[in-house]
C-alpha cells in the first residue's frame, strides 16, 4: 500500500520500537482483551509511555485511564484497538484527530463474519488510506520485540532477545512458537502476528527486516499471499542478505484448478508457491517442528560451505540411525583424510569406528568425545559435523558438552548436536543451546535441519553468469492469432494456432497442413510424406483420443484416405456439437523422449513454467517441477535438474543422451511466450518429443482469456 | 536355539523374572561396571536375594562381598557377569557347577575385537549349548522389569511400570528411550537390552512376549536378523495378539548385491525387510521419534476402526497444518454427519468453522473445545479425533485437559491430542499423559502416529479367505533344466531353459525356437509368423541389448536373414568370449502393459518376490515392492496394489484394464516357483507383457547356484 520503500521501513520501524503507546479499549475486566493487552504492558519492563483509553474508567490497576484520545497530550506512537469491530471506524477518525499514524487492530469479526464485517472492513481499509494511516491487523494479536521489552497484545510471556524475526498469520502458532522458543534458549528480534493484512503484510515487514541490522535470520507462517509479485521481488533482495524460512499452510487445498490440460491438472495452488520460494530463495520447510528446528540452526550455527557430513557418536545404533537419514535424503558422508584419521587412531580405542559415521564407543571420556569432534570439523574433507552423544556409559552429559564447547573456538564450521535423552541430558542441553549449539532432541532431526543447510547454501551460491544471447520473438504474429480467437469468443485455440504462437517463439512442430477434404489430406499426406498422423481440428475438443480424433501411423495413400473418413465420422458421432474445422495431417515423428512443457498464469504471482516427463502417463508419474517465469538459462537448467526426466535425458543405462542446451533454449523461449503474451492463461505442450538431434512440439493446447 | 517353545518362554520368564541375582565383578571401584550394576540392584527396591562376587573383596558397599559362587549356598536365578572378555569361559563353567541356568554377559571384546574376541565367542557360545545354559548378551547393557523394581544393568534410572516391552539391539538407544519415557510417564512391561545375541535372540523374546499378560505392545529396534523364517514365524504369530513396532537401522547399508538382474539392483536387503516385517505383520517405523511418538499412542490408546479422522482445533493455522500433513500421507478427513454439525452449530460461535477441520475459535472455553471432540468422537462417520489446543485465548489449558479427559467416557474411539507450547502446556500434558492420552508437541506429529495406527490396522484386516485352488507344477521338469545348466557348471540359465521353467509353472511366453543356421531361423520365422524379434542366445550375457544381440520388428523373409547375420557379427565383435549357443526366434508381441515379475533368494529370510513397473526404465521409477514367498491370491493382490503400476493397469485415463485375477495367478504361481526350485537365487521376468488379454514373459533370467 506504500509506494516509498523509506517510507514503509519507517513506519514499520515505528509499530515495532513505538515510544508511546495508547491501549484503545483498556479495562479492569479481566477477560476482556483490553485488559489483557494493558497489563502485558504495564507489567513488562517496556520504558515507553502507555496509556490506557476508555471512558468508562477513570483509573485502571491504578493508573490513569484517559476518557479520549484527545485527552492525552503527549504524542503517541501507535494505538492499539481492543474494542468490537463496529467501533473501529470511528476510532481511526480519532487517531486522525491526534495525528496517530499507526494502529492495530486485535478485534476480530470483519473478512470472517459475513456481508457485514467485509463491508466494514472495505471501510477502514478506504479510510486509512486517505488518512494515510498504517494499520497492523485486524484479527492479529500483536507485536512482541524483546530488546526494547515490549510485549504490545496478548502473549503470555516475553520472547528472548535474539536475532530472529518471525512473521505469522497464525497467532495461535505465534503464541506456541515463542513458548518453545522461551523454553530453548532460543531468542527473537521480534514478533509479529500480521492478522488479516488489512494494510501492513509481508511484503512490508520484509523491507523493514532487510536493513534491520538485529535480525539475521526471518522465518515466516503463510496461509496465503496476496501480491506474489511484490513479494518475490522484496523476497529476492532479502535473501541476497539473511536467509528467510517458510512454513506454508494449506498444501491440501488445492485441485480447484479444472483440468483442461496436463500442466493445469498437476499445477496445484502449492507448487506455485514452490515455484515463488524457489525464485525468491526462501527456505521452505514442512512442518512447524521443522520451521522451529531449522530456525534454532540458522540462529546461532555458520552455514556449512559444502554438502560433506562428518558423525561423530559414543554410540553405533543412532550414528547408523542419523548416517541413514543423510542418505535417504540424498545427502553426503565426508570422507575423512589420512591425517585425520591417523589423530583419531592415536586417541580412540583399538575397535572404535575411525570412519565416518565414527563412533568413539560408550566409555570414551569428554576430553575424546569432544577431541573427535573437533578433530572432524577441522578435517578438509568435512564440511559440518553432528555429535551424537548418548548417556549409556560412565561419562557426564554435562562434562562433555562443557568440553565441546570450550574446544569449539578452534574450528569455524557448523556443529549440530544431539544429546539423547531428556532428565539426563537437560543440564547439558542448556550448555549447549546457550553457547549457540542448536540441540536435537533425535538425530534424525539433526540430520533433517542440516540437509535444510544444505538446500538453502545450495540454492544461494551461484557460478558466475554469461551474458545472455537476446532472442527476438515474433510477438506481433503471435498475438494475431490470439486477436482472431478472441474475435471469435473462443477461450481454447486450435492445435494449428497453439503451435504457430510456439513458431513465433522458436518452438518448432512437425510439418503439418490443414485438410478440410479428404483430398486435400491425401494431397498433404504425399507432399509431408509418409508416415503420417491426422487429428481433428476444433477449438471445442480438448482431448482428441477420446472422441477418436487421432490416427497415428498412416503409412500410404489409401491408409490415408481411410483415416480422413475415419476421423470425422468418430468425432461427429462422440462430439457432434464440437465444430470441425478439418484435420490436421502431419509428419509422424519418432523421438525416444517424450516431455512435458507447461505453463500457468497465476493471479497472485503471474506465470509459472512447468517441466517434466510427459506422454500419457504424466499424471501416474507426477514427475514435474514448476518455476516462475521469465527464466534465465541457469534458471531452465535447474528445472530440468528437479525432475527425474533429467536423469533419463542426461543418457540413462546407455541410452543416448538429448543436446540439453537445445532443451534449455526451447524451454526459455517458452518461458518469455507466457511472459510476453498476458492473454494465455495456460499452455500445455505434451508431449515435446526429443532425442539426440532436437525436439519437437507434437501436440500443443492453449487456453486464453 | 532352544527347540521347545514352553522351555524357551520358562527361560525367558526367569531371565526377567529372577528372585536371586549373582553380580560377578561387583566391585567398590565406581568407575567398573560391576560396581554400577551391583550399585543399581542393591539401590532399588528389588526384593529378590543380590549377591556380591568378587574375590578381592569380602565387603561392597557393606554388603557381603563373596570370593566365589559355590561359597552362595542359595539357588541363584541369573549369574551377570561383569568381567574381562578372557574371564567369561572360566566363570561359565562355574555357573554350571553351581547350576545356574541363565547367565547376562555385560563384557564387551568379542566380535568386535578381532580374531581372538571372534574365537573367544564362538567358544562360549559352543560350551552354552553344552551346557544347556541360556546367555542373553554379551555387550548388552541389561534387563529391566519396572513390575519387580528389577534394574539389571547399568540403566542410570528405573523405568515406570507399563504395558510396552522394548528390545533393542543397541544399549545407547535403550538409555535414551528410558530417559524421554519416563519424562512422559510411559511406562514398560521389561526393557531388555540383547546385545550380540549369542543366544537369546529376538525371536525367544517375542515368544515370550507372546503370552506375557503385562505386555500389550511390543517395540524393537533392529540391526540385523539372522535367522529370518523362525522370526517371520514367530512374529506373525505374535503379531496376531499385540502389535509389534520396529525401528530397523541400516537402511543405507545396502546396494552390496551384483546387480546381474533388474531385481537384484532393486531388491537392496532393505526392501527384503520391509517384505519381511509386512509378511509377519510388524509396523515399521522410521526414526527414533517416531517409534517413541507411535508407542505412546499404541500404549495407551484404542485402535481406530477405520481411517476417517476428525480435527478439532482452537485455531485455524494447525488445523490447517495438521490437514496438510494427512493429505499428504493418503490420509482421509472424516465426513461429519448433520445431526453432530447441529449440535456444533448450537455451541460455536457463527464464525467457527463446523466442517472438519473444526476451529472452535481461541476464545472457546475449556466445556466447548472437550465439547467439540466428545462430539466429534461419537460421529458414526468418524473413527478418530485430533485434539489441537493451543494457548492464544484466554482458556486455562489444564483445564481444557481436564474437561476433556472427564468427558472421554463418553467414547471409545482413539483421541490423540497435540496441546502446543512448552511451559505454558506443562501440566496440561502431565494430566493427558497420565490419564491416557498420548500428546504430541506438533500437530503433524499427531496425525502421522494416527497414520501408522492405521497403516498398522490396514495390515491386519483380513477378509474371509476363500479356499486357494491348488494349482500343480511340473516341478521335476523344471529341476531337470536347472540340473543341466548345473552339470555344465553354469551359474545363469540361458532364456529359453529360464522360459521353459517359466512354462512348467503356468507362465506363458511367446511362441519361439532355437535356431543354430540362418535356414533355420527364416525358417522358424515363417513357422512362428511375422513379425518376429531375433535375439542371441548364450549363457554368458546378461544383457543381450548392450552386445546388439537383439533385433526387433522383423516383417520378412529377408529381414530375418539379414538380422540372424547382424546378431552374429554383432555378438562376436562386443562379446568375442561368449559361447553362442544360437538365436531365438520369437513372435513379435505388443501389449500395452511392461510390467516387472522378480524375486530374489535371501540368506537370512529366503525368497522374496518382487512386483512393479518393468521396462527399461524400472530402475529409474523404481516403482517395486517387494513380498515373502510363497504368496496366498491376496498377498499377490496387496503387493500389486502397493504400487503405481496397479494404478495404471487398473484403467488409467479410459485406457482399458487388465485382468488383475490373471496378474494374480501369475505372480502366485511364480511365486511357488521361487519358493519349490531352491537352487534358484535370483529371477526376473522384465517385461512381463499385458493387456486386457493376458500376459506374456517376453524374457526372462535366472541365476543357479
């Protein structure tokens, strides 16, 4: 809603380090939210002025309650409305009066109560923007920010001072994160539950965080996001500085898209939101366990520089357990050098492992535990490494944790820990998440968040670009042939127009004619030469096969001839309102591959580009990856890199592998296709068949608006 | 070891039952481990008779300390030996003469410690069976029975008394379990720590298991199985009276095996495990969380009759969550019936969400959230209820627990509960835990436990069987062939002896001849029909494609001439060493359906057939399971389901569906065939042809030994 990027981080700046505060609604009533609000307040250590409104009191908890803002005659930073949604309207009136220029609003009862709470939603949000107010909220439940103590809405407790920032659209998730948090040592730079997004949303807070020199590291809750395009514009930048973490609700809500095509029945709503993390850079995880595991991870630890794992355990079955996990998940056991390994023979028994995973057996003492630890991280070969200490033999959990990190000061690479157990182990888990070690109650967990590491370390680092050749397209023709099926009100053009747009783009097909009589099919037949396929032509038929519009493999005249006849008498008799505007004859081609390229355009966030194995399968296999248009060549590469059809083409058990650069080139231009024409909704070219000498788009569907 | 299963569970029985314990090595030096055991015995209430001996002391821990056993005059139940390596055979012996039936070995420096450790082992193992004794270890960490306040070994802390009973193959696990279970008041029947298992092996304990009443659950963590049928036998029996749930490391230690075969890449020992515990019934988990997380719900709670899950929640954000996490692992929202969304509607507010997920919103009271869940529990069309709580309103959370645990008599269906926060839920969790509720900290934790119930529930329910028909086999036929091969000293069968093996059991192939001459083989060609596909035959190729031993699509007299020349000319240039015995020459087939029919021999479990996707792309789906020969029709028909290739031949996108029954009978019969011809180790049918039709091995390779 803020134009000025300064202007937005000011204000932002203000909610979150407000010097006078006005609580809207403040009471003695102690379930009401106002109560609540106030005495978070008054109780915290916040050295700020606060000051209660409501005209029913003259006084609460024995401060003074002013009847109005107007009462007030200090200036106030932020007003903070706890009073029914009906009365809000007038309240931002008064804010007005005094000159206030942020607010939250913690009612609830707008978006989610019916015709009437939208309409007075519609409201404020018209008011505040002529008054230029900021609104946090509604339906939110405040801001915490630990370095100043101020605990502004209805959190039970104070958040720890840190450098995490977490924005939220869950307050109820805020209230349990920040319960573990408090609980693990693990602190924030502040805390925000964004609500509604009447005006303040991500995209603001993320500026804020940007060039908030107290936050390293922001992690996020999504239920949805409005402006995909700000957003991964401010995402991008962000993550240029401090990684972002996501955790995104509503994977299972999805299928709403009708299925007119392959790309359009497997691109659900998430994997949109894959696709714009992905091209932002942020992290996503899966679940709130993991939103907080890999938060305390990036918090205190380094990023790990390469992908090679070193474990280090006083036990054999959970080193097996965590050495499992990494491969499952594709990762990498470091191969210890020589010398390395030579150190760890002079100090751990005869028959302790002294490869990697390494287990220093149940009696090695805290000194040889940590040693080995040690010794590991400063390993050329070994990139971080995961303690595993378990509580079986004689040594204390404490003295050995205590002994880690003392030593730690003599390498720089990440160390996550896991001391198993709980009573056991509390004392030195408290050593370790105080001295930034980031403990796992399992392995496996430690296993998980480092791979996270990994992901995020992999998806930042970024070879040096070429310059890129400049394509030009025939964007002109091109949109022609949408003019003209727009004329005609039709929102499906025809396979021959579908694959014109994909010329004008570089994209090539098989020969192909239009027959509308059986003599002009034969005539075609003979010129392209056989063999060759015929497909009814008409805007109506989405999937020829099954109205017996395809014939595949017509080899001479007379096939031919019958073909023709076949077609339209399948097809007048299974589809006999679709108009036929004849048959297409064209070469039949035989590539060993067959792909899928696709693309839809998505309201928030604009064309997305899908890739994958195609043919008739493609949904059994669900072997696709989608990205958000437009696309680099890097940007292409890693698409195809996603999918298993990668491996397949790189030349799979022998087979010959396809030229990629083609592929990459092909998918490209497709991606600056949707890009440049905002009329197509949704494209769909399966299958682009492909072998060593190039590819070609056998079929190609297109749905414009 | 033991032959009679009565006296395995009486040895058993005293084993974690004794009233009169030997500690040999107990010692006054803190830091040995008979001093930690002896320490452990003498500190708990265990009110059996303990006794010291060591014959450097007369007195531990003012306790009579004796110089040797026979100076005990009572009976002793179980000797734990507490000593050196070499000093084992020794004491055994002493054990004998003083006829002590059961002996622990604590020491560790045998199969680990080279050679002499090796020989050391197999000694004592040897004198054992000589002596009749039973040995449970050595290298465990002991044995604990928490209903006689028994803690034999050096466990730091008893465990509480409950219905789970843990085995675990790795003692540092043990220590670890214990500590989290008795932070979260799960209690145990015995917790039994087995070491190498010289003797007492996991199968003697689920034998005991089996009709020990104090045990309703049985957990194991698992490193390796040796003698794999007696463990199917008795885990399928005693998985049909309690579950039985397996943690299994080493799911990385695999790809060891040659791969000779489609089959034998695939079929890593992992997947010989999953076939394995699915044959005998056993719920596999994945992680040491989730084996705590499913045996705090297996514990305590009632099964789920079905798979219909209701959510309730005081926020919208987990239930979502939660949600997500169902979907994504197949899992089903329950349906709520009109007549509980009434009574919802009478209690929620307007703005509450009535349809599962059930948001009662954060200001809900303790009486409407149990509310809620009672009600949703009673829905006819819900099996199970989630409770998520969270602490953003105002509702006190031990309340809410307290609510709803009063109120739980109203139901009998499985509740689990997920109250999120830390501190803040503390007591709420200590109330759900001791009152029989299992808590997660995570919604999504929850709802994977609540899979596994029914992953667990789906296994072991079956429908009236019908009564199998018999089918009979050539089996001297096919003994016949693979004596030949034998007697010729060959390890690979060639594909027309493989076929004809194929054919003694049912399983048919094209029509196809040998031919030594370029006469013969046009001459077969026309015989067989055209067109027809040429390929060498030699029992020293394994994959005749790579050598250009295999040409397709022959349509002609002349063709076949031409291509029994290239198949010669071919094989002799890649594969010069190669016996040729000829080519076959066999009718060209083209079904639909390229499907994958294997099997394997294991050492540990025997033959296990593989069923999947086949084609030349298998490994790159790698879309197989795998199932314990020999296979009931329904077996057969679960290990087709457990794959997309039944998605697809059961009609996928209006293409027509096979006969599953006759897919059926053919896996059936195959899998008699792995299971009778013993000298077989490794099959595969790659592709098994279909369609709506039948089937076809179009080839087939078998390994001898």
């Amino acid at each position: 809603m803020f134009s000025s990027k300064i202007a937005n981080e000011k204000s932002v700046h203000t909610m979150l380090n407000p010097k006078s505060i006005a609580v809207i609604g403040a009471s003695e009533n102690a379930k009401s939210i106002g109560s609540v609000v106030f005495k978070n307040l008054l109780h915290s250590k916040f050295e700020g002025s606060i000051y209660a409104v409501n005209p029913k009191y003259s006084a609460i908890l024995d401060q003074p309650c002013y009847s109005s803002l107007q009462d007030i005659h200090e200036e106030i930073d932020i007003a903070v409305l706890a009073t029914p949604a009906e009365t809000i309207p007038d309240l931002i009136d008064q804010c007005c009066l005094k000159n206030i220029q942020s607010v939250m609003i913690l009612s609830s009862g707008f978006n989610e109560s019916g015709e009437e709470g939208q309409q007075l939603y519609k409201d404020i949000k018209s008011l505040c923007v002529d008054k230029q107010i900021r609104i946090i909220g509604p339906n939110c439940i405040g801001i915490i920010n630990p370095w100043i103590d101020l605990n502004l809405g209805f959190y039970s407790k104070q958040a720890l001072p840190g450098n995490l920032a977490f924005i939220s659209q869950s307050g109820a998730l805020n209230a349990s994160i920040l319960d573990w948090a408090v609980d693990q040592n693990v602190g924030f730079s502040s805390f925000v539950s964004v609500g509604s997004m009447m005006d303040v949303n991500f995209s603001d807070l993320l500026e804020y965080y940007e060039n908030d020199d107290k936050t390293d590291c922001i992690l996020m809750y999504i239920e949805n996001i409005e402006q995909g395009k700000r957003f991964i514009e401010v995402a991008s930048r962000v993550c240029d500085k401090k990684p972002i973490i996501a955790l995104k609700a509503g994977r299972s809500r999805q299928g709403a898209r009708v299925a007119a095509s392959h790309t359009g029945a497997l691109a659900g709503n998430d994997k949109i939101y894959d696709a714009a993390f992905e091209k932002a850079g942020i992290l996503r995880v899966d679940s709130v366990a993991e939103l907080f595991h890999v938060a305390k991870a990036f918090s205190i630890q380094p990023l790990p520089r390469g992908k090679r794992l070193a474990i280090v355990s006083n036990a054999g079955g959970p080193a097996v357990l965590a050495t499992d996990m990494l491969i499952s998940k594709g990762g990498e056991l470091a191969t210890l050098t020589d010398a390395t390994i030579s150190i760890l023979k002079e100090n751990l028994p005869s028959h302790a492992a002294k490869v990697n995973p390494i287990d220093v057996m149940d009696d090695a003492s805290a000194e040889t535990f940590s040693h080995t630890v040690i010794q590991c991280s400063k390993d050329k070969n070994v990139d971080a490494v995961i303690a595993i200490f378990t509580t079986q033999g004689l040594t204390n959990p404490a003295d050995a944790a205590q002994m880690l990190i003392d030593s730690y000061t003599e390498t720089d690479k990440p160390i996550l820990t896991c001391w198993m157990g709980e009573g056991d182990v509390a004392k030195a888990r408290d050593l370790l998440e105080k001295a930034g070690f980031p403990n796992f109650r399992y392995p496996e967990n430690a296993v998980s968040v480092f791979q996270k590491m990994i992901e995020y370390k992999e998806a930042h680092t970024f070879e040096e670009k070429e310059e890129e050749e400049v394509q030009t397209y025939d964007v002109e023709l091109a949109q022609t042939i949408i003019q003209y099926a727009g004329v005609q009100d039709r929102e499906r053009l025809t396979e021959m127009e579908a694959k014109r747009i994909l010329d004008c783009y570089h994209i090539s097909s098989p020969e192909s004619h239009i027959a509308t009589s059986v003599e002009e099919a034969k005539y075609y037949a003979v010129q392209i030469g056989f063999p060759v396929v015929m497909k009814v032509l008409s805007p109506d038929i989405g999937h020829k096969i099954d109205v017996g519009g395809v014939i595949l493999n017509i080899n001479d005249y007379k096939e031919a001839e019958y073909a023709f006849g076949e077609i339209f008498s399948h097809v007048t008799s299974e589809a006999p309102d679709a108009e036929i505007m004849g048959v297409l004859v064209e070469k039949m081609v035989h590539k060993k591959y067959e792909l899928l390229i696709g693309a839809v355009r998505d309201k928030a966030f604009g064309p997305a580009i899908m890739f994958g194995m195609g043919g008739s399968l493609v949904e059994l296999w669900n072997d696709t990856h989608m990205a958000m248009a437009p696309l680099t060549r890097d940007d292409a590469c890693h698409l195809i890199k996603m999918t298993k059809a990668h491996t397949l083409i790189s030349g799979f058990r022998g087979m010959p592998a396809i030229n990629k650069e083609k592929l990459i080139d092909v998918i490209v231009n497709f991606s600056h296709l949707i890009n440049d024409l905002q009329n197509i909704v949704e494209v769909d070219i399966n299958p682009f068949a492909m072998d060593e000498k190039g590819g070609l788009a056998l079929d190609a569907h297109m749905l414009i608006k």
